[in-house]
C-alpha cells in the first residue's frame, strides 16, 4: 500500500469570500472518497491535519488520487456561490515529520 497526502486550496471569487463551510464540506467529499483528515505518527499516535489537508493509504496510483481529490472539490464548488476554481496537490510518500499538530486524544 502506497501513502498519500492530498492538499487542495479553494479559491473564492472576487466578491464572496471562502468560508469555514466550504471546507468543511470538502472533508466530507474527501472522506466519502477515502481520504482522511489524521495522520499516524510512528508511535502510532493519530494528529489532525492542517484544514484542507488529507492523507489516503491506497493502492491506486498517484493520477488517481488526484482525480479522486479533483472529484472532490469539483463537487463542493459545484454546489457553492463563493468558489471560483481550487488547486490540488498530491504526494507520494515513504515518510513524513510535522509540527505542531493537534493530538488526537484516544477515548477511555
């Protein structure tokens, strides 16, 4: 299985801004696909990812991530007065460090 990390910029038009709630409903686009909004530390404790930010452990190829992450967004910006476009990248990866992350507390 390969790992994944998907990042996707939504940009709003000149006179709407973009707001919480389009993100918000481009999480859930994105974990519809498979994607997920934590990232597991080599400990294996979970953090939570930067907004917009998504990891996927796959065995598709790279170009289908995107088109999976592209699906997303297009999705939310179908239904939205405040998107114009969006970008979107897709690593890769064999490994990854962070800073700062939220922790996600397991629940007793």
């Amino acid at each position: 299985m390969s790992r994944f990390l998907a990042r996707i910029e939504l940009h709003g038009k000149p006179d709407r801004p973009i707001t919480e709630n389009d993100y918000h409903k481009l999480d859930i686009e994105m974990i519809c696909r498979g994607f997920e909004k934590t990232i597991g530390a080599s400990n294996g404790v979970q953090h939570s990812l930067p907004t917009a930010e998504y990891h996927k452990t796959s065995d598709e190829l790279i170009a289908e991530i995107l088109h999976e992450a592209k699906d997303a967004a297009y999705e939310v910006q179908a239904l939205s007065e405040t998107i114009r476009s969006y970008s979107v990248i897709v690593t890769h990866y064999v490994e990854a460090t962070g800073y700062n992350l939220k922790e996600i507390k397991k629940k007793v």
